[in-house]
C-alpha cells in the first residue's frame, strides 16, 4: 500500500438521473411524464381497449410546466415513459436586480442569484408590488430535468 494521499473532487450531483422510468399505464393524471423532451403535469389520460393483435395503448395530455404548453403522447401502455425529477422549494426573497434576475436565501444562508423573474404576468406584479411595499416574500421555485423557475409566492410578514 503506497503512503500518498489521494484528494478527490466532487463534481456536480453524483450521476443521478434527470428522469426515471415508469409503465405508461401505471401514470395517472397530476402526475408528471417527460414528452418530447419537457418535463410535464399530466391533465388528461385513456387507455384504449387492446386490438386484435396489438397492445392496450395510453393517450396522454400533458402541460408543459415551465412553458404552460399542451403537449400530448400516445404510448402503449405496457412500455415505459420517462418520469422527471419534480422538486420544490421555498426561498426567501432579499433582492430584484434591474436586469431581471432575483437574489433569494437559501435554507442554509447561501444566496442564489442564478433566477430570473417568472414570465407570468401577474405572479411577476405580485413579486414586484411585494418587494416594494417590503413585505418579507418567499417564493416557490421549482425545478425538473436541469431547469428552474418561481411558481409560487407567500408572504410572510408579521402583522
């Protein structure tokens, strides 16, 4: 055994997955499928009868989470779908810069300074109003498959 010390790295988030596999006839409706490459919610599901010689095949009706767009899918029900990672969490608000990024305290006092401000209008009024009139804001934000975006927004402020 040799008497050198070795240092090693740690690089990113040890090879976890984006996604993860599930039988297309297992997903339910609120659950979350991956089409065409974008993480969504599910809205709509049926299950046609199987044919002569085929497989029972599932129609899905998906909304992009991030983009709000319908997306839809026809798979057969025996295969699997790719299933995204779906995680939230609540940061408290400190900062809107001018160039449309936020500054956010994460749970162990580190700040996060990579979000932009949501694309939806009235969430984004919300923020805007609520950091004026300085109220203490936590925003949700959510994140799948490598991409981030605020959802939600609570006020916190002590009356």
């Amino acid at each position: 055994m040799s008497d050198e010390e070795h240092h090693f790295e740690a690089k990113g988030d040890a090879g976890a997955s984006k996604t993860f596999p599930q039988q297309a006839g297992t997903i339910r409706k609120n659950g979350y499928i991956v089409i065409k490459g974008r993480p969504c919610k599910v809205v709509e599901v049926s299950t046609s009868k199987t044919g002569k010689h085929g497989h029972a095949k599932c129609h899905f009706v998906a909304i992009d989470i991030f983009t709000a767009k319908k997306l839809e899918d026809i798979v057969p029900s025996s295969h699997n779908c790719d299933i995204p990672h779906v995680n939230r969490t609540d940061y408290q608000l400190i900062d809107i810069s001018e160039d449309g990024f936020i500054s956010l305290l994460t749970e162990n006092g580190n700040t996060k300074d990579d979000l932009r401000l949501p694309t939806d209008d009235n969430l984004l009024s919300q923020i805007k109003d609520g950091f004026a009139e300085g109220k203490d804001l936590v925003v949700t934000v959510m994140s799948a498959m490598g991409e981030e975006q605020i959802c939600a927004l609570k006020d916190i402020t002590k009356s």
